[in-house]
C-alpha cells in the first residue's frame, strides 16, 4: 500500500517514475487492488489477468460485462481524486492521451505505483497485456494471451492484400465533422488494411472539416463511427460528387472495436479489412 508524503518529497522523483514504470513492470509483483482510469485499459487489464482485481473503472468500461459492477472514479472530464486515494490501489493503470496529466501527477507525488498504457501501435495492444502481466497471480494467462493475439494479427495479414490501397474518409462526429489524422489511433488499423486517409497530412490530430473538403478529397469508402452518427443518411445528397457515396461504400464502424486499443481490435481489422477488400473487388 502507499504511503502518504508531503507533496513536495515527489517531485524530484516524478519524472523518473513516469518514464521507467512501465520498463520496471517486469519486476513487479501480483497487486490485489487494482485501478483503470481508461475503458481500453479496463479490457486490457482483464486480457492480463487483473479482471478480479479491478476495484474502480472508467465510466466508460463496459466490456467485458463483469466490469458493470464496478465502482465508477473516471470519465472524460476528469478523475474523482479523493475516492481513488481513499481506494488504496496497489496499481492504477492510466491512459496519458486521455486522463488529465496534472491529476495523474498528483497520483504519482502521493506514491500510487501507476502504469501508463501506451498504445499508439498494434504492437502495443499484446506489448501492454504482456507487461500488464507481471502484476497478475498467474502471468502466463497474460503472456498467452498476448500471443494468440498476435498470431491472429499475422493471419490477417496474410489473409488480406494490402497492396492495393483504397483512399477512404473516418467519420468521427457529424455535427461539427470531425476526422483524425495519420498517426493517431485508430488510424493503424486502417493502414493495416491498405487504407489511406484522405486527410493523413492535417496539421491536427483530429480536425474538424467541411463538406466540400470531403468532396474534393474523392474518397473510395465513407466510414462512420457507430454512436457518434445519429444520421447515417447525410452524405446521400453528395452521391454525384463522392465516389464512396456514388458505390454505395459508406459503412458504419462499431465504435467500441475500432476507437478502442484492445483485444477487440482484431474484430476492428477483419470489418475494415472486408470493406476494403469489397471495394478492390469492384473495380
């Protein structure tokens, strides 16, 4: 359990902590009580073994189904600072894209062993399930599944002709609409497709763009974030304009697959992967 200091005994060693944790987690040993400030981080913690662990999630975490029980300390405004202390957690798993980077500092002055999920990569799915382990009383479920999820990620690969690539528009909200940009997830799993975003250069993460860039942009698949679209039907007017629309390739994504890191996301690629390869197919 962690000791609470004076604030200021920790900031010398903030820094250190935040960059050799997750470098460390090889060494660590089984936690009983465990955090996750993220709904990816959540799934991945039970993929590593820690489900039984979890005494706090994300208001957002729900999947797999056991997680709907847990107490709720995170959302996207922020953390509930004072319950997660008054938890104790031997870990808390945090996402540094997503949680507020002053709380998570906070945390870390008051001596909470805190790993950062980074998951900018596919890689980076099995890579956190496998240090994510180390915490856990049977790391091997961990380790195994790691590797099934990469032996499913070289079958896709294999299975699907990349080659040929296909210019597709993400769709992430509609009002204003707003698309993401190369680099950013999930912007791999559409690569790892063939795919090639029609805005990969933006100068920001995830710009908000207009209708007649989308046009002149000519993308070959329309795709759609489930949840975040209330009218699917928008972009039927522009069916002379944008080809995607023209060949009826405008589909929409289950949000929960495709905008979360996750074991699920090799349920992300086989639905990107398909509508990519039915688009080849047409040409």
């Amino acid at each position: 359990m962690p000791r609470l200091f004076p604030l200021s005994l920790f900031i010398a060693s903030s820094l250190f902590l935040s960059t050799s944790l997750n470098a460390a987690a090889e060494t660590r040993t089984p936690v009983n009580r465990v955090i996750s400030l993220a709904p990816h981080a959540t799934e991945i913690a039970f993929a590593a073994g820690l489900g039984d662990k979890l005494v706090a999630v994300s208001e957002m975490s729900d999947y797999p189904k056991e997680v709907k029980s847990i107490e709720k300390v995170a959302n996207y405004q922020g953390m509930k600072l004072e319950r997660i202390i008054a938890l104790q957690p031997d870990l808390i798993i945090a996402w540094p894209s997503g949680n507020p980077q002053k709380e998570l500092e906070m945390l870390e002055r008051f001596g909470f062993d805190i790993y950062y999920s980074h998951t900018s990569s596919l890689n980076d799915i099995a890579n956190n399930i496998e240090q994510l382990s180390h915490y856990s009383d049977d790391p091997n479920y961990g380790f195994e599944q790691a590797k099934l999820f990469r032996k499913k990620l070289a079958e896709l690969s294999e299975q699907y002709d990349v080659t040929d690539p296909v210019r597709y528009f993400y769709q992430l909200s509609e009002n204003p609409v707003i698309t993401l940009a190369q680099g950013h997830w999930p912007s791999e799993v559409f690569s790892f497709c063939g795919g090639v975003n029609v805005f990969e250069n933006s100068a920001t993460s995830y710009p908000q763009v207009g209708i007649e860039q989308v046009i002149v942009s000519e993308p070959e698949v329309l795709f759609l974030s489930e949840h975040a679209i209330e009218n699917g039907k928008m972009w039927d007017k522009w069916e002379q304009q944008i080809p995607a629309v023209k060949n009826s390739a405008v589909w929409s994504l289950k949000a929960d697959w495709i905008n979360r890191p996750t074991p699920r996301t090799l349920l992300a690629i086989e639905e990107v992967c398909g509508h990519l390869e039915s688009v080849r197919q047409k040409r």
